[in-house]
C-alpha cells in the first residue's frame, strides 16, 4: 500500500514536471520522453543517449496565438441598442403607469363605497336631537375610515398621474431616439 502511495506520488510529480518543462520550454521544436536502466524517466530537448531507446517523442511547432481582434461597435450599432433600450424603458414605464391607474380607480371605488356606506349609517341618526355615546364612536370612526380612503385614493391617483407624466416622457424620448437612429441609418444608405 506504501509502494502504491509512492508510486501514485511519483507519477504526480512527474507529471507535474513534464507540464513545467512544456509550458517553460513550449518553443522548443522537439521533446524527447525516454527512460534508463534505472527506471529514471527522462523528458529533455536533446536525444537520449545512444544506448538508451526512445520511449516518445514530441515536435512542436512555435505557435503564437494572437488575441482575437474585436471591432468596436459603430455607431449605428450603438444606435440601435439605446433605441432599443429607450423602448423597453418605455414599455416598462407604461406598464407601471397603467399599474398605478388601476390601483387608484380600485382605491377610488372603494372610498366611495365606505362613503356610501357611511352616509346610510348616518341617515336615521341626522334628524336625532340626543345621540348615545357608543353610535357618536361608530360615526366618528365611520367618518374617519371614509376620509382614509378618500385621502388613500388621492393620494394613488396623483401618483397615477405622475407615472403617466412619465410614461408619455419616456415614450416621447424612444421615439425622438428611433427617428434620429433612421435619420442616422437614411444617411448611412445614401451616402
């Protein structure tokens, strides 16, 4: 078990070593592999001697590999991406817009649903001189919950109509960009 350790050790090594020697000598023309009467492995640019035979050998021819030359995009092709960038920018921020739209109609009908609940809870206490403590509590905090929700709705469709105030900017700026991209391209063509 000892041996098989060693033996697996010194085949890691010497592959280590080999991969050391082809990468530090990777111009070298030619590696000669042989092994001598002692069971040494020997991995070198000169031949073996001439008693000892030649387990492999290796030519390699002198590569230089080039970094791949990358174009620059042009300038149409920039173009392109920011128009499309600004239309997707565009489309998002409408979605969002009509997002706000829908959640303040929804706020919308519910404040006036509460109120018109409230108003039919308050109808037949409206003509009472003399109110009991406990409904002058309902009512209040009927009124409250109304004036919630108003000021809830309120609040969703200013921010409902800034969204669309946005939307129509970003849409506005997709559209000047894709014209100045065609006005680009136009001239591009007939030149």
């Amino acid at each position: 078990m000892i041996n098989q350790c060693f033996i697996k050790y010194g085949q890691i090594v010497m592959g280590t070593l080999f991969c050391l020697l082809v990468q530090q000598n990777i111009h070298a023309q030619t590696l000669y592999t042989w092994q001598d009467a002692a069971g040494t492995i020997h991995i070198s640019e000169r031949k073996p001697p001439a008693d000892q035979p030649l387990t492999d050998q290796i030519r390699y021819a002198d590569r230089r590999f080039s970094q791949p030359k990358i174009e620059p995009a042009s300038p149409v092709e920039i173009e392109a991406g920011s128009v499309l960038t600004a239309a997707r920018q565009a489309k998002l921020t409408r979605e969002q817009a009509e997002h706000a739209r829908r959640m303040a109609e929804e706020a919308l009908q519910e404040a006036h649903q509460i109120k018109k609940e409230t108003d039919a809870f308050l109808e037949p206490w409206r003509d009472r001189k003399r109110v009991s403590n406990h409904i002058l509590v309902q009512i209040e905090s009927r009124i409250q919950n109304a004036n919630q929700a108003i000021a809830k709705a309120e609040h969703l469709i200013e921010s409902a109509n800034l969204a669309e105030q946005e939307a129509q900017a970003a849409e506005n700026h997709a559209r000047r960009m894709q014209k100045q991209f065609v006005d680009a391209y136009t001239e591009i063509i007939t030149n």
